[in-house]
C-alpha cells in the first residue's frame, strides 16, 4: 500500500522547513522541523494513523440507552408533604402541572 502522506523540503537550501503532502486532496502540512529525522518520525506517524485507526467502528461498545424514570404523583404528594419552605412547595407545584 502506498503512504498517503510524502515528505518533501521547500528550501533548495539545507536550511528548508520540512512538509508533509497529502497524495489524496495535495494539501501541505509544515511538520514544523528542519530535522530531516524528525521530520520523518512525524511522517511516519501520520501515515500509521492513515493506515491503523486507533479503534475500528466494529470494535465500538454497543449504545445502551436507559429508561427514563419519572416521578408519579403519590411521589410528588409526599414531597410536598415533607417541604417545610413555602416557597419550595410552590415551585414543586409548578413542575408537575
């Protein structure tokens, strides 16, 4: 298989920042360096994260959804019973109309 990503250097100079080209869409990427052994790690490293994602989509843990639980109205009454602040008992009053 072929790297998606190719180093190149955009100074005729030994002094030239290295590059990273996408072969796929030819976007440029600087990697920052003037090392060429750095530059090559980062290369490197871009094209295994092109070739080996981290986790495949099959390997995904399967969504749970879990049941939504609300209060029924014995609950809401006891509630009610038991909030000494008016203020509270009101406002417990205006969420369950």
């Amino acid at each position: 298989m072929q790297a998606r990503y190719r180093l190149y250097r955009r100074s005729n100079r030994s002094h030239g920042t290295y590059y990273a080209q996408d072969s796929t869409t030819g976007a440029r990427e600087s990697l920052g360096t003037k090392n060429k052994a750095e530059a090559l790690k980062l290369l490197q490293a871009k094209n295994d994260a092109q070739s080996q994602p981290v986790l495949s989509r099959r390997a995904w843990p399967k969504i749970r959804y879990a049941s939504r639980h609300g209060i029924t109205r014995e609950q809401h009454e006891a509630v009610l019973r038991v909030t000494p602040n008016k203020e509270y008992r009101i406002y417990f009053e205006f969420l369950l109309s």
